[in-house]
C-alpha cells in the first residue's frame, strides 16, 4: 500500500507515495533534525528507513513478531524506537541495521 506523509507545516500536502510494505503502513514519522529522512512501520512486522523523494528503502529491519504500531526517531536520527501489537519495543540502531535494546 502506498504511503503518503505530512508537512512539517501540519498542513496536508503530498511529498511522496510508495508502495512501503508487504500490507497496511501503520505508522511513519519524519526525522526532525534534517527532514529528509522518515521511517515506516507496518502489518508486516518490518521497520522501514526512507530517504524523502526517493522510491525505494534505504533499509528494511525486521524482528518483531506482530504489527509496528509506532515508530520514532532519536534527536540524533542514528536510532528508531518501534512498538508493536505484541506490546514489544525495539530500539533499532540505523547505522548498523540491528536491534540495540528490546
């Protein structure tokens, strides 16, 4: 299914749509501290890191074993915090493509 994300304004407005994972996106949220970076979760149980204005994940995470419900960036965007149905958290580690910490 296709993605669509928000404005930073918080006013809606099209920046990108891709087909994001395997079923319905449940979450995405659009790292702060540059803005073009966003990541997914979805009912596939995959977390998926995007460049914004690009077609294809950077990186696609997968471990959890039921949907991901939330995800978020750290400040520094080089960590992603993913909760799902299951009531699990991860803390992904981007820059090796691992969890850190369940």
């Amino acid at each position: 299914p296709p993605v669509a994300a928000m404005a930073a304004s918080g006013q809606p407005r099209k920046l990108q749509e891709q087909v994001a994972h395997g079923g319905p996106v449940r979450c995405v949220h659009i790292g702060r501290k540059s803005g073009g970076v966003m990541v997914t979760g979805g009912d596939d149980k995959k977390v998926n890191l995007w460049s914004v204005g690009r077609p294809n994940a950077i990186l696609s995470l997968a471990g959890h074993t039921s949907s991901v419900e939330s995800v978020s960036f750290d400040c520094s965007e080089r960590t992603v915090v993913a909760g799902s149905a299951g009531g699990t958290l991860k803390m992904w580690d981007l820059e090796h493509g691992r969890v850190a910490r369940t």
